[in-house]
C-alpha cells in the first residue's frame, strides 16, 4: 500500500480505538484506545503506519496545553520543589543501581546494553548513546517504548481502579473562553517555541520549547486559554498512533519477552518511585498521586496528561520530568564508562 494509504488506516484504527476506549469509559481513552489498537495491528503485520511527521506539532500543542497549568501559584512552590527534586536525583540513582542489573541479568544482555535500555531517560537519546557505544539498539527501543506503554497502563488502571481518580476525557473539562488574541497567543507560543526549542539544542525541544513558552505567558498573566479539548483529544489520537505503529514488523515472540522484561523493570522502578514518592511526602508534603506522576518512568507528554486528567499540579510533575530527563542526558554518558567490561 502506498505511504499515505497506511497512515491513513493507521489514523482509521487509532480513531476507532479512542471511540471504543471512550465508549467503554477507560482511562485516558483516546491516547491508550489509539495506542493498543494500532500496537495488535502492527505486531499482526497489517499495513498500518503513524504519522511520524506529525509528532513534532502534536507534542507542540500538548506542550502549549501543559505549559498552560503554569499559574502564578507555582512560584510560591520553588522551596518545597528544591527538597522534591534532591529526592528526585536520589531516586534516579537507585533506578539505575536496580534496573541496570535486572536487564544484564534477568534479560541476559550485554552491560552496554542493559544501561542504556535500564536508564530512565529519554529514548531517542538513549537510542543515540547506545549506538555510539555499540549497544544493541533493537533491544533499546523495545525496551523505552515498551517502557512507556506498560507505564501509561499501569499508571492509568492505579489512578482509575486504586485511588478511584477520573482519568476519562471529561476529566479534562475546558478552560475560559478562546478568544481571537489568546488563539494567537498559543499558536506563538506552539510555533516560536518549537523553533527556539531547537535553535537552544533542548531535550524533546519541539515538547519542552511550546511548554516553556506556553507556561511564561500564562505566568505573565497574557492570558489563561488552553488549546479546545477537541484539539487535545485530535492530539492523543494521533500520538497513540504513533506509538502502537512503533512496533510493525516486531515478531510477536520477541515482542512478548521484551514485554515481559519491561513489565518486571517497570514495576520495579514503581515501587522505587512510591517509595520517593512517600518520602516527598514526609519532606514536603506532596500528595502519593502527584509524586507517582512525577517519578514514573513513562515519558513527559503522556504523564503530564494524565496529571491533567486527575486535576494534579501540572507544573511539579512536568518540572520533574523535565529534571529526570536532563539529569540522565548529562550523566548517563559520563558514567558509562565504569560498566564492567563483558569481554
């Protein structure tokens, strides 16, 4: 099939996805719906394809949503995030100490490989600095998509069936009206965010330069629209399309033992998440609801979602994120070089 034939049965399925999700009252449905039913489609080898190109305007306008949770409020919580984001580092740490093993061990890899596939950063960095190291990168992939899938559905069955959140689509009520100057405003901040994201070399910089942004203007007091959750909801169709597509051509057995590997290190790097997450607590006072979504290993965009769905502070979970992120980039590379050798 051609190219524009496979996104469009791709953006078919993930539609139809976000609809039974949504039908069904899952959590986050329109994300999680798209996302499994393009995964089955791809790992069943039909002709399915995301729309990769895309992504950078997608993530731009989840980033703009994101960055409009920035309130004034959140100034006033900088001492408080300085005791979080020590026990952020901490935590990051003792990941790397517990998950690192288990994938040289448990998953039978090469070290190289079993660290920058046990990393909790981000993946295509991590991708990056495997290859440059000769690390398996198939199994890196797998192992950071698989990661985030696993993450979102265990995140999403804790907050809905555990702690009884509504992690649904009518979470997300709409915010004050959209004007023609606050429109203007969040496609600025979309568009010039995603470019001098990229021109400063940030991290996910099409995501973090819209959020940035977004979040200065909503400080500012410029305005306090978010983007239409018609729009939102068009958004997370279109990622969890591209996520599911990640995995066409994957052999199911391979697939199955690489999930597995990642539901064992996932759960894992949760339990060592609650654990921080309690003690931010007792150091803070944050809620377990917000430190899990602060601390899980699942990507930015989609656990900023979610703390958008159960009405958690935004701004202490995306900060978080954004710290987890550049810790790793910096550090992962320089501690390499202490792994045991294999030979």
């Amino acid at each position: 099939m051609p190219t524009l034939a496979r996104i469009a049965a791709g953006l078919a399925l993930g539609t139809l996805g976000g609809v039974v999700f949504h039908a069904l009252a899952l959590p986050l449905p329109w994300m999680l719906g798209a996302l499994f039913v393009t995964m089955t489609a791809s790992v069943a080898g039909l002709p399915v394809q995301g729309p990769a190109r895309l992504r950078p305007a997608i993530v731009a306008i989840i980033g703009v949503l994101l960055g409009s949770r920035f309130t004034p409020d959140v100034m006033g919580q900088v001492g408080e995030m300085l005791v979080t984001l020590a026990i952020l580092l901490v935590y990051l740490v003792v990941v790397a100490i517990v998950v690192v093993p288990f994938y040289r061990y448990v998953g039978r890899q090469d070290w190289t490989t079993a660290y920058f596939a046990g990393m909790p950063g981000g993946l295509s960095e991590m991708i990056e600095f495997g290859e440059a190291r000769g690390a398996n990168v198939p199994a890196i992939v797998l192992a950071h998509s698989l990661r985030i899938v696993v993450t979102i559905a265990l995140m999403a069955f804790l907050f809905r069936v555990v702690l009884g959140h509504d992690v649904g689509a009518a979470a997300m009520a709409p915010g004050p009206a959209l004007g023609l100057a606050d429109a203007a405003i969040l496609i600025a901040s979309a568009v010039l965010g995603a470019f001098l994201g990229t021109r400063l070399g940030l991290p996910a910089p099409t995501f973090l330069g819209p959020l940035i942004l977004s979040a200065a203007v909503h400080l500012a007091g410029f305005t306090e629209s978010a983007p239409p959750p018609l729009l939102v909801n068009a958004a997370q169709v279109v990622l969890g399309t591209i996520l599911g597509c990640r995995f066409l051509g994957i052999a199911p057995v391979m697939l199955a033992r690489a999930g597995l590997l990642s539901l064992g290190s996932t759960i894992l790097t949760l339990a060592l998440a609650g654990a921080a997450g309690l003690a931010m607590g007792r150091a803070a006072g944050v809620g377990l609801d917000q430190a899990l979504l602060a601390l899980a290993p699942g990507g930015l965009t989609e656990m900023g979602l979610i703390a958008l769905a159960i009405h958690a502070d935004v701004a202490f979970v995306a900060l978080h994120h954004v710290a987890r992120i550049l810790v790793v980039l910096v550090l992962a590379p320089l501690a390499v070089r202490f792994l045991p050798d294999d030979r």
